[in-house]
C-alpha cells in the first residue's frame, strides 16, 4: 500500500465495537494508513456501527448522507461501513448508498486491508460478512496509538447465544467463542510491560467465557490467573448475565484484590412477567438476591445496570415493578433505554407495543428518580477515603486530573499531571451527579 495515507474512523456502540475500532486502526497502521480527526485529509473513512436500537442505526445513515458530497469531491476516497449494521444489511446497504465501497462486517476487521486494496484495484465495491468460526479478530491485540494509556480493553470472549428476545446482538455477533486462555494471558503480560495498569475484560456475557473450550477456565480461575500478573493493578469486566453470576464469581470480589469494586449487571426489567416474556432467564427475586449477596461478600460494590420502558405488553403496573426494583437495589447508575423493536428479533413481532409518548415519559420517571439515588449514593462517599487510578487530565480545567475510585466513580481532583497512570489515595471533598470531587492526601 502506498506511503502516507490517512484513515478517519467513527464508532457507534457499545465499548465492543470502541476496541474492534483500535484494532482495526491498528491493522491499518501496519499497512501505513494514520489515524486522522480531519476527515477532509482521509483517503478512507470508516464508520464502525451499532444496530441495538434505532437511534445508532439512524445515526449511521445521517452520518453517511454527509459522506456524499466529499465522494464527489474526491473519487479516490473509500468509504467503508464495519460493525453491527454492516453485518445485518451486508449487500442491502451496497444497492441502498451508491457511493459506499465497502462493507465489512463483525468477523471480518481482520480483511480490511486486502478488502481495501481489492476495491483500489477493481474499483468496484466490496461486501465481507461471512461468520467464521474461528474469529481472527479476536486475536488482534491493538498497539495504542497515543502513547500514554493508562488502561486498555482485552476481548475474551464473542458472540452471544442468549437470544433476549429484543436483542439483535446474537443475530450480529454470531456464536459465543471463548479465547484461549493463554493468549489473553499473553496479552496482558505484554500490555503491563507497556505500562498498562487497568484491564477491562469484554464479551457479551463474560461469565459464559470457557464454556465452549474443552478443559479450559472458568471465568473465575481466568480471572484468578489475570489478578497474579505483575504491573497489573485492576480489573475490570463487562458485561455479566445476571443468569449466569456465579457464586464463585461473587466470591472473587472479596477474595482477589486487583478486581474491582464494581459489577455492570443489566436487569432489563422488575417484572416477571416482562422478564419472562424478554427470555432473559431469572426473576426478579433472584436478581435482587445476587445483589444482595453482592453486597454481602463487598459492601463498598458499585452496582450499574442497564433497563429498558415499553417493553410489549409492559402495562403500568409492569413498570412500577421495574421503579420498585430500582428504589429496593439503589443502583449506583443505570443506562435507560427505550425498547426499540429490532428487526427480525422475537419481541419486534409481539402484538402489544406500547406507544413512543407513554415510553417516553416512562423513561423520564425513571430517570428521574435513578438521578436521585445516584446523587445521594455520591453524597454518601463524601468524608470517605478512597484510592483512584489517575487516567488523565481532566475536562474542567488546568491542573485537574481525573480518575476512577475502584467502583468505577470518576473522581475529579487538583493534581500535578505526573500522577497519570499513578494510584492516588483520595478524600472525597463532595459527591455530585455525575463525579465526585476529591483532594490528595
Ligand atoms: N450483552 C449485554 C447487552 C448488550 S446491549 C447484556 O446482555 O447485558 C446493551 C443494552 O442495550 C442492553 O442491556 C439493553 O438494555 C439495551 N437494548 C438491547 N436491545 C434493545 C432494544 N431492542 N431496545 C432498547 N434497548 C435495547
Ligand atoms: Fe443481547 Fe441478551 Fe445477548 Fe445481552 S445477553 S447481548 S441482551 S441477547
Ligand atoms: Fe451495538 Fe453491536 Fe455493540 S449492536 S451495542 S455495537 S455489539
């Protein structure tokens, strides 16, 4: 490939597709394409999607009408659409955008670059959206490109086979397949020595990881394996299934210490009835059940989730279920969300849909009254020490910094920019709605 090319990438989505595009730059990167934010420099523009709701997926077709113009401009330029959307409409989106080069699809970043010089030499568009059941990409571990990173996301497992009966994700994703143990090992070592200090694990469901390797870890021994390399101080994950937490998962919060204080545990909804109708697997009670042993094991746990309004069939006794679950847990956050019916999906051909207006102002009650407990939760940790991961300057301002309390609170604080990358112990000086602000002591 030629010398000095420039890519502009834009991602939509979940921190899944944020780590597929870090590989792909990284692929690019070997092939001699950098990384631009001026998107009238690239040569090729990439758009990484997401079609778990309408809204990403809109945003994707809004953001490549814009595309048009610089295609007219420039006839050398590639676009290209990966992620999510490109996997569900593989060709469609060819005939739909005539100016689109190329789509590629989930199981397929690792062919960007012959994908790219395909369509250079033929000039004509490319579609790649195969599954394999050996997922290359899930091997990739991508360099950063900006030096000075604190943390990093390490894929362990893909896929999903869940099929929540609103959910697109199995259908885009493909099956679950777990990675070696060895190579995720592998990664890591190599990433510590490069002056990474946090992990977050990434799957669909990471505590299905091992289920499909013969003789392989279970999530818990993987993550007993990752709290015993050197220059690793924590350990995030994302996301859990709250069917398929483990009691030794609960276990590994009081017991290894580099994992943190802090679990991303989707619920969905508080009403059985919903929940079995959304083929999620548990009940309600036995969702707060694990938060309470949660709780149990690691009282200072940050519990985050994510719940959706207007499911079908969702009456409004269905949703004060869902309020009376949030006000029994008190959630630390939660992603709200309103149901979007997704094409091809079980609950898209359900009869009950509820209507935008009442979803709408569902989703604001119960924002409304998570803002509060979130508020009052940060006021409680005010007075409280705390240690946090220095991860960068702060938005608000010279000499601030910023970084995350253990429970994935981010904390603001007055502090010489040599901290980054250090473990600072914090006073939490006051607790706001969406950070905190601390004071080194
Ligand atoms: N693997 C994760 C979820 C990934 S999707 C898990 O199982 O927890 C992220 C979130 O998007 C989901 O937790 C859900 O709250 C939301 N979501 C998924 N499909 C949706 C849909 N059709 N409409 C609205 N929200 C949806
Ligand atoms: Fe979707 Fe359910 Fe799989 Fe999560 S577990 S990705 S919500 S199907
Ligand atoms: Fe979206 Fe795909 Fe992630 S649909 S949420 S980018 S797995």
């Amino acid at each position: 490939m030629p010398n000095g090319k420039f890519v502009y990438l834009k991602t939509f989505g979940c921190q899944m597709n944020v780590h597929d595009s870090e590989k792909m730059l990284s692929i690019l990167a070997e092939h001699n394409y950098r990384p631009t934010e001026d998107i009238h420099r690239a040569d090729i523009i990439l758009l990484n999607t997401c079609s778990v709701r309408a809204k990403p997926e809109q945003k994707v077709y809004s953001a490549l009408g814009r595309l048009e113009r610089l295609k007219e401009k420039n006839h050398h330029l590639i676009i290209g659409v990966g992620g999510c959307v490109a996997q569900q409409e593989g060709e469609r989106l060819l005939d739909r955008i005539g100016y689109l080069d190329l789509v590629f699809g989930t199981h397929n970043l690792h062919r960007l670059p012959d994908l790219i010089r395909d369509v250079q030499a033929s000039r004509r568009p490319m579609c790649a959206v195969e599954f394999y059941d050996e997922v290359r990409s899930l091997d990739i571990s991508p360099i950063p490109l900006d030096g000075e990173k604190v943390k990093s996301y390490v894929t362990i497992i893909q896929g999903c086979e869940n099929f929540c009966s609103f959910c697109i994700v199995p259908y885009v994703r493909g099956r679950e397949k777990s990675r070696p143990s060895e190579n995720i090992l592998g990664e890591i070592k190599a990433l510590s020595k490069r002056g990474i200090r946090e992990v977050t694990l990434l799957g669909q469901n990471v505590n299905s990881y091992g289920k499909d390797l013969s003789g392989g870890f279970t999530f818990p021994q993987l993550l007993a394996h990752i709290n015993e390399i050197q220059g690793i101080w924590r350990i995030r994950f994302t996301t859990s299934h709250p069917k398929d937490i483990s009691e030794e998962l609960i276990m590994a919060f009081g017991k290894l210490e580099k994992v943190c204080k802090h679990i991303h545990l989707p619920f969905q909804s508080g009403s059985d009835r919903v929940l079995e109708r959304m083929n999620r697997g548990y009940t309600r009670k036995q969702y707060m059940e694990k938060a309470e042993q949660l709780r149990k094991v690691c009282p200072e746990i940050g519990i985050t989730a994510d719940v959706m309004v207007g499911f079908p069939g969702e009456g409004e006794r269905e949703f004060h279920d869902t309020l009376d679950l949030i006000q029994r847990v008190q959630f630390d956050n939660l992603f709200s969300f309103k149901y979007s019916p997704r094409k091809g999906t079980r609950a898209a051909h359900l009869l009950d849909q509820i209507g935008e207006s009442t979803k709408s102002h569902r989703l604001q009650v119960l924002q409304e009254l998570q803002k509060g407990i979130t508020l009052k939760r940060n006021q409680a940790l005010e007075g409280r020490y705390e240690e946090i991961l220095v991860e960068g300057l702060s938005k608000w301002g010279e000499e601030e910094i910023t970084g995350r309390t253990s429970s994935n609170k981010v904390v603001n604080l007055n502090g010489n920019p040599d901290l980054i990358g250090q473990l600072v112990k914090v006073r939490i000086e006051e607790g706001y709605a969406n950070s905190l602000r601390g004071k080194i002591i």
